[in-house]
C-alpha cells in the first residue's frame, strides 16, 4: 500500500507553471572571421593596453637578488589571532533495550486510510 498523499499526487493534474523540458538555445557554429557587432575587437589606438609600459620595460627598474641575499619579511602584527577551530565529538546514540521496543510496538497507531 503506498502513501496516499503519494496516491494524491500522481492523481492530481501538473502545474500550470509546469514546463514539458527544458528548452536550449538555437546553436549558431562557430566562424572564424565574422564576429557579432558587440563582440568586435576594439581597434589598437582606444584600446587601454596600448599606451600601458611593457613587461619587458617595466623589468628594467628591478634588479636581480645577489647570491646570499633576501628580502626583507616584516614583523608580524601585534594584534595576530590564530583562528581556533572546536570539534565536538560524536556521541553515538545508544540502542534501545528489548522492553523499551516492545513498549513501543504496543502502542497504537491511527490507520492509513
């Protein structure tokens, strides 16, 4: 015997916000020389890289470490707190005793139907 809010529901008409499936996009294959307006490339004179330094200049203003050499690490802060993480232990529920089921068994339960 199944549940009979389950027999309810099998029984009762869909939703009418009910969607038959799920509906995908119209696929368009890929070109490799037409892109659509909005995703055209911007020309190299508005592009905002264009006028930035180079990585190969920008490298000029650093200097390699030297053999032994190391940077400087600073102190830590004064106000540092390690996170502390607290775990409590499982606590296994206990079996119930053979009197304690049978009690439980005697007591009556309303019908389904």
């Amino acid at each position: 015997p199944l549940d009979p809010y389950a027999l309810l529901i099998m029984e009762a008409p869909p939703s009418p916000d009910y969607i038959p499936g799920p509906e995908y996009p119209e696929y368009l294959s890929p070109t490799d020389d037409v892109l659509p307006a909005k995703e055209q490339p911007l020309p190299a004179a508005v592009s905002p890289t264009a006028d930035s330094i180079s990585a190969s200049e920008d490298s000029d203003q650093t200097e390699p470490f030297k053999e032994g050499e190391t940077a400087a690490t600073p102190p830590p802060s004064a106000y540092h707190i390690a996170a502390r993480i607290s775990v409590r232990p499982h606590i296994p529920m206990p079996f119930r005793s053979k009197s304690e089921v049978e009690r439980l068994l005697a007591i009556p339960t309303p019908s389904l139907s």
